[in-house]
C-alpha cells in the first residue's frame, strides 16, 4: 500500500518546487532556530552553528558558491584544496551568518511579489525586506535549479551588497597577497575574513 503523503511532506514538496515557498519556509525555520536558541546565546553556541548549519546544508549549494569565491583561483586548486576551501568557507560562513542573525528581534520579513516561473527557468532571484524600526533592508536570493530539480541557493545580496562578490575580491586579495598560495589562503580563511 502507498500512504498518502502527510502535509508536511506536501510542504516540503511545494518548497522545493517553488524557489520562492522554499525561501518563506527556510525563514520560518531559521526565525524558529533563532527563537530556540537567543536565550542561553552564547554558552549554546555550538548546539546553535549546528541547528543553523544543518537548515542552511539542505538550501544552500556551498560547493558552488566556494568554488565561486575561489574565482579564477577555482581552476588552479586541487580537487581537495577545493573540498577544503568549500567546508571552511561553510563553517565560516555559518559562524558568521549566526552571530548577525541572533539578536534578530521585531522585524518582519516580507517576501515581495514575484512572477510565476516557466517550466525550463533555472535561475530566479527571491526578493525579501526586512522591516523594522530603523528601516527597510532589501534582500535577494539568487537560486538555480539543480539537475535534481531542486532549488539551491547561490549567492545573497543584503542591502544592495552581493555576498559572491565580496567573498571572491577577499579570496582573491588574500591569494594575490600569498603568491597564489592556495593553501594559505584556506588556512588563513575564517568566520572573522567571511
């Protein structure tokens, strides 16, 4: 017998054939991680990265965005300076994302109306806004459809900043500063250069 698929799997489906469903989903679980985890912050720290790391693993494509921020750097590494560099800018970037998020408090998060998509689109930008006291923030997602057909993140622009790009001029200045030392980039990257 097949057992019809209970709402929280027809959620999950919805969001991974919607970009912009999955972007409201994974705001809803990252408020609610947030919410789990502000008051003991930071003697949780650990118990928070981890809650944080495993939302964003299942969303977020940090093997293409490293190799992105590796730039022209990207072509030269090995496949295991690239593997390296992919879970170091992950854990960095975790870190980092975590500690901007965790005084969150009173804001609202709006998705912004947005065309339906087409069949064959592979790429889309989800447009949120942060609503708060002190302003209104711009927010974009830009997503690409995996050959799974699921929708990953790729790059964040916050308030008119890209992510991609800031990371790769940091990337590479840091290997233009190393003599195009790979491996001393990597190691001198951390949450604190993310």
């Amino acid at each position: 017998f097949f057992a019809a698929p209970t709402l929280a799997q027809n959620d999950q489906f919805k969001a991974q054939a919607d970009p912009h469903a999955q972007v409201e989903k994974i705001t809803v679980e990252l408020l609610n991680v947030i919410g789990n985890h502000a008051e003991q912050y930071p003697a949780n720290e650990l118990e928070y990265f981890a809650a944080l790391g495993g939302l964003l693993e299942a969303n977020v494509d940090f093997k293409f965005i490293a190799r992105s921020v590796m730039g022209p750097y990207a072509k030269k590494a090995s496949s295991e300076q690239r593997a390296r560099f992919a879970q170091k800018f992950r854990e960095g970037l975790i870190e980092t994302y975590g500690r901007g998020l965790i005084g969150y408090s009173d804001q609202e998060i709006i998705l912004l109306p947005h065309d339906a998509l087409t069949p064959s689109q592979r790429r889309v930008t989800v447009r949120q806004e942060i609503r708060g006291d002190d302003g209104i923030y711009p927010l974009a997602y830009s997503m690409a459809r995996k050959k799974t057909g699921e929708w990953m993140v790729i790059n964040m622009t916050i308030n008119g900043i890209s992510l991609g790009k800031t990371f790769r001029s940091q990337f590479v200045q840091s290997a233009q500063r190393a003599g195009g030392d790979i491996d001393a980039v990597i190691a001198g990257w951390s949450s604190e250069s993310t």
